[in-house]
C-alpha cells in the first residue's frame, strides 16, 4: 500500500507544487512593481480564485464517480462520466463569458476593490478568455485522477503553471505590459495544458457517445446531486478565502500585503499536501467501487500519515526561512516586519490545514459531498464568528481550516466504525 500511494502521491506533489509556483511567481512580479500593483494582482488573482472554486467540482466530482467505476470495472461509465463532465464545463465556461462584465463589477464591489478598478479590469477582461480552458482542464485532470493516472495530470499542470510563469515573465518584464501580461500568460498557459490533456486521451478506449445513456436521469440526477453539494462546499470555501482577502483590505494596504503573502505560503504547503489527498481520490475511490474495505482504511491510515510528514516538513521551512521567503514576494520593509508579527500563524498554517485537505480527499473518493459541504460551511461560520467576536483576522482564518478537519475526522470514524 505504501508503494501504491507514493506512486500516486510523488507525482501529485510534483504537478501540484508547479500551481503555486506560477501564482507566486505573478505575485513577485507585481510586488517588485509596487504595493498597488500587488496588491492589485491579489484581489484581480481572487475574482478567477472564487470562479475556479466554485467550479472545481467538475475535478472533484468527476473524480470520485470515476474512481469508483474504475474500482467496478464498468468501462462504459468511466467513458459516460468524462462526457457528462466536459459536457458541464463548456456549458459554464460559456455562461462566465456572457455574464463576464456583472461578474466583474459585482467582484471588485465586495471585495472593496474600487481603488484597484484599473489594473482589476485589465487584468479580468484579458485573463476571462482562458476559463474554457481552465474547466476542461478541471475535467480532464479528475478524470485521470479517477483512473489512477498521476502522470498525465504531472505533465498538464506542470506545462500551464511553468509556461505560464515562463510567458508572465517574458510580457511583464520584456514587453512592459504590466498586469495584463501576468493575465495573457495564464490564457496561453491553459490552453498548451488542454491542448496536452486532450492528446494524452488517445491512450483509452472510449464508448461511442449514446445521449440517451450519457444523460440517462438516473445517472445525471446522481451526477448533479453530488456536484450539487461540492458545488456549495467550493462557494463557502473560495467564500471564505475572498472574506479573509477583503477583511484584510478593510485594515489597509499594508495588512493586505501580509495577507497576500500568507495566502502564499498557505498554498504552497496546501498543494504540496494535496499530493497525498489526490492519491487518496483515487485510492479511496477504487477500493469502495471494488467494496475491497481493508485496503481502503488502509489508504486512509497511511495518507493520513504522508500528509502529517508532508505538512510537518513545510512548518519545519517555514520557521527557519521565514524572511527570506517573504523577501522573494516584496521587498518594502514595513511588510517584512508586519510578516514577522505573524510569525507563528505562517510556521504552523500546514499543520493547521493538512488534516482538512486529506479527508478532502478520502471523502471525494467515497462521493460523499454532504460531509464536504457542510464541514466547510461549519468552518465558515465559526470564521466570521469568531472574527466578529474580536478574536483577530490570522487566528480566525486557522480555525477555519481546523475546524473543517476535525469534523470530516469525527464523521469519517463514525461512518468506518458504526
């Protein structure tokens, strides 16, 4: 078993360390600009953050249903599935660019952006273009996922995330283009991953399309119902995320600076635990679809274990090279110094957060959406709660994710055990 989740899980690590990459990497580019441009590419960066949050169920879904099918050995699902999928994603991506202009608007409202409009809008109007991308892609990595592939999913996600970094770069820097050269980086970048997911398909036998099996009610129903609540669970998440952005900007731009690059550090560690939680999916998933239950507590056990390591190894960096990454983001003094006022919050992040994304994981494999859904909107509540109540922005925003892992814990023990 241990073998059979590294191999998942290296390869998971790999593809998901190169996501932050890129992200930070527009982040530098901007903070070396000046505060208003990073400042800028945080809330612009949050409007497409919450888009592709409320989205990633079209991953996270199509994931767990495959998985299991794969686990039961009926092909002809494993191919209906990925129809279904892509079928939701070109029928969002389209309704994104109809409505592109409210979405906007609506975004640089609630996250008290209006200082902001300029770069925001230059930034949303080029980078909208790369949302049909963007869901295919969520499509076609949880389908590989679903099918214990971790490989083609490595080399999607490392093409759009290192070219997109390597486009970012050349257009901000040697084009002079600024924040638009940040956004037509991620449009080129996804569409050369879409372009290398969809080759990688050739390798599978697909079943003909068949309307009236691929959109049989029964199947769609069941479809619907579990992206239903996935659906919920990423719109409290991202939700929360764009809260804690725009609290941090009500407290000024130096705050929102810090606020900025924790959100870095968080998803740096984030991703490279969701390297164990990817595996997880997929392990999770085909053992219930194959009903082989000791093997699939085993998964839980040991992905468990890997994601505590993982998220240990990242605090352990974190305490020792604090102001030297920190100084990879920004360079303005009075946002180092406030970064290690907050210290502790940055250190301990991984460990506060890995329980939650790991039991993301097992529960996408075992479809159960319910607990994923309401585990966050727990979490979300006791955020704004506690926030309101005077308990800090930092300290609020850790419990949120701890509170998400200690639910999913307790309702996963009492679901293996009952």
């Amino acid at each position: 078993m241990h073998k059979k989740i590294l191999k998942l899980g290296i390869p998971n690590i790999l593809s998901n360390i190169t996501i932050p990459l890129s992200s930070s990497i527009d982040v530098a580019l901007m903070g070396h600009l000046s505060a208003k441009h990073l400042g800028a590419i945080a809330l612009g960066s949050m409007i497409f953050f919450f888009l592709y949050g409320s989205f990633n169920f079209l991953r996270m879904g199509t994931t767990g249903i495959t998985a299991q099918n794969f686990g039961a050995d009926d092909k002809k699902e494993v191919s209906f599935t990925l129809y279904r999928a892509l079928s939701l994603a070109v029928l969002l991506a389209m309704l994104v660019f109809l409505f592109q202009t409210p979405i906007k608007e609506l975004a640089i409202y609630l996250l008290n952006a209006s200082e902001y409009r300029e770069f925001i809008s230059e930034y949303f109007d080029i980078r909208v273009y790369a949302v049909l991308g963007a869901l295919i892609n969520f499509v076609l990595i949880g389908w590989y996922f679903g099918v214990s592939n971790s490989i083609v999913p490595l080399i999607m996600t490392a093409t759009i995330n290192l070219s997109n970094a390597l486009f970012s770069y050349i257009f901000v820097y040697h084009e002079n283009m600024g924040i638009g050269g940040v956004a037509l980086g991620t449009v080129i970048s996804q569409y050369l991953g879409l372009v290398v997911g969809l080759w990688h398909l050739r390798k599978y036998q697909f079943y003909k399309v068949v309307y009236h099996k691929v959109f049989q009610k029964s199947k769609l129903i069941n479809f619907f119902h579990i992206n239903k609540d996935l659906f919920i669970r990423t719109i409290a998440l991202t939700l929360s995320l764009n809260i804690f952005y725009s609290l941090a900007s009500k407290e000024g731009s130096l705050v929102l600076a810090v606020a900025t690059i924790f959100m870095q550090f968080l998803t740096w560690s984030a991703y490279g635990i969701d390297g164990f939680a990817n595996a997880s999916e997929s392990l999770v998933g085909k053992y219930f679809g194959a009903r082989d239950f000791k093997s699939m507590k085993k998964a839980i056990k040991l992905s468990l274990v890997y994601g505590f390591v993982v998220a240990s190894i990242f605090s352990i960096v974190y305490f020792l090279f604090l102001k030297e990454v920190a100084t990879l983001f920004v360079s303005d003094i009075n946002v180092i110094n406030m970064v290690e006022k907050y210290r502790w919050y940055f250190v301990f992040v991984p460990i506060f957060g890995f329980m939650s994304y790991i039991y993301d994981g097992i529960l996408v494999g075992l479809t159960k959406s319910k607990v994923l859904r309401d585990s966050v909107l727990a979490g979300f509540l006791l955020f704004l709660g506690l926030y309101y109540f005077g308990f800090g922005l930092f300290f609020s925003f850790c419990i949120f994710f701890i509170t998400r892992g200690v639910y999913q814990m307790v309702w996963l023990r009492r679901w293996l055990y009952e």
